[in-house]
C-alpha cells in the first residue's frame, strides 16, 4: 500500500515539474541564519546603529576589546522583524565564535526583542557567520 502511494507521489512531482516539499529551500523570513552576510540596504544607517551599541555599552568591560571592530549592524529588528545582523571587522585569531558570543550577548542586552523571538547573527571581515543566537 505504502509503496504504491510512494509511487504515486514521485510520479507526481515528476510530472508535473513540481518540487518536493523537501526540496524547498525556505524563504528568507523563514532561514533562522545566514552563513554569509546578507547584503545590507543602508549602509549609512547601519554604521550609524553600530556606533549607537558601541557607546551604549562602553561600560561592558567584556565588549572593550572587540567595540573598535563592530562596523555596522542592519536589519529590521528595529521594525518589529526581530532580527540584526552585525558586521564586524575581526578576522584571523579573534574570529572566532566565542567572540561572536560576546558581541551577540552584549547586543541581546542592549536591544531585548519585543516578542522575546530575536535572532541576532554575527559575521567576521570576510563575511562568514561567527556566532548566531537569540535576543
């Protein structure tokens, strides 16, 4: 019986050209992190927001070491998406997830999501993800 309705299945997708429903890759609101860097729309915007975290949290002595390289942080967390993207500039020894961690926890303190859904991901110099957690 199994088999038969397998079968059917199969031939369906094959004849029709549809995709499986486990072939789909999901849609970007759906991807819980990137591994690259997505594209940041406004640049301006979001080196403006970096700087913004950096001061608000100059007396977190865990940040000092790593606040010069964290360039710009964008997406529509402030929106209501609930999710942030940040961008840093730490590549060899120091990108490394741990400090990913460290940014990411820093910034979960500094912007608590309303929904309590946040999802922030960190990137090094060459744009690949550090470290991704919740806010």
């Amino acid at each position: 019986m199994y088999k038969k309705l397998i079968a059917v299945i199969f031939l369906t997708v094959v004849a029709t050209g549809c995709s499986a429903p486990w072939d789909e890759e999901p849609a970007p609101s759906q991807t819980i992190s990137f591994s690259k860097l997505p594209p940041d729309s406004d640049p301006a915007a979001s080196q403006k927001a970096a700087q913004s975290f950096v001061r608000a949290r100059a007396e977190d002595g865990s940040l000092y070491p790593l606040r010069d390289a964290i360039e710009h942080i964008f997406g529509d967390w402030e929106k209501g998406s609930d999710r942030a993207f940040i961008a840093t500039s730490l590549d060899g020894a120091q990108a490394t997830p741990e400090n990913g961690k460290l940014i990411a926890n820093a910034f979960a303190n500094w912007r608590n999501s309303e929904t309590g859904r946040g999802r922030v991901s960190v990137y090094g110099k060459d744009g690949n993800l550090l470290y991704a957690g919740d806010f």
